[in-house]
C-alpha cells in the first residue's frame, strides 16, 4: 500500500509494516531523513504534521533555511535519440530545450 501525504509543501509516504502492525512513512524529495509512524491514519497524518513543523522549528533556530522539496530544477537521462527528438522540436517550435521539456511534462500530468 503506498500513498502520498501533504503539508506545508512537503508530501510524505503512507506504508505498512505488517511485522510491526503500525502505519509509517518518511518526507520525500529532501536529502534529510524525516521519518514518522501511527496506529492508524489520524495518527499518521499527525506524525507527519509535527515531523514538518519541528523540521521548521529546528532550521529557524539554528538560523539554517530549510529544504524545500521539488525546487523545479532537477537533471534526466534519456536516450540520445529522445535528446534529439526534443531539441529539434524546441528549435522548429523557437522554444528553449527546458521550456519543451516542460511543456510535454505539464502535457503528460499537467
């Protein structure tokens, strides 16, 4: 069972652990490990919640900004025969390499 919680900008796991009957989960897309458990799903969510807001609570007083998830920066591999594809369409379409990227992701899940 996998599941995406979300708060303040930053999406969380929802995962079983039969071997230990409880809910747990952990933040994604930052490098630091923020991980939170529960009974059930209230409890989860409310794991999740105080996971982030004492992440925030600790960068602030030790004066440190805190990672921010999902920046919109981020490198892909693909086949240098896509790389090809994609460029030639930037270029007839007189849009940068980034702008066609995104705007064939935003087509796929926008």
């Amino acid at each position: 069972m996998s599941d995406l919680l979300s708060y303040k900008n930053y999406n969380g796991t929802v995962e079983y652990s039969k071997e230990d009957s409880c809910l747990f989960g952990k933040v994604m897309g930052i490098k630091s490990l923020l991980s939170y458990e529960g009974n059930s799903v209230q409890e989860l969510e409310r794991g999740f919640q105080n996971v982030i807001d004492e992440y925030l609570t600790d960068c602030k007083e030790r004066n440190v900004e805190p990672e921010q998830p999902y920046k919109g920066s981020f490198n892909v591999r693909i086949s240098p025969e896509l790389h090809r594809n994609i460029a030639v369409y930037a270029m007839e379409h007189g849009k940068s390499l980034n702008a066609a990227v995104e705007e064939a992701i935003g087509n796929m899940v926008g």
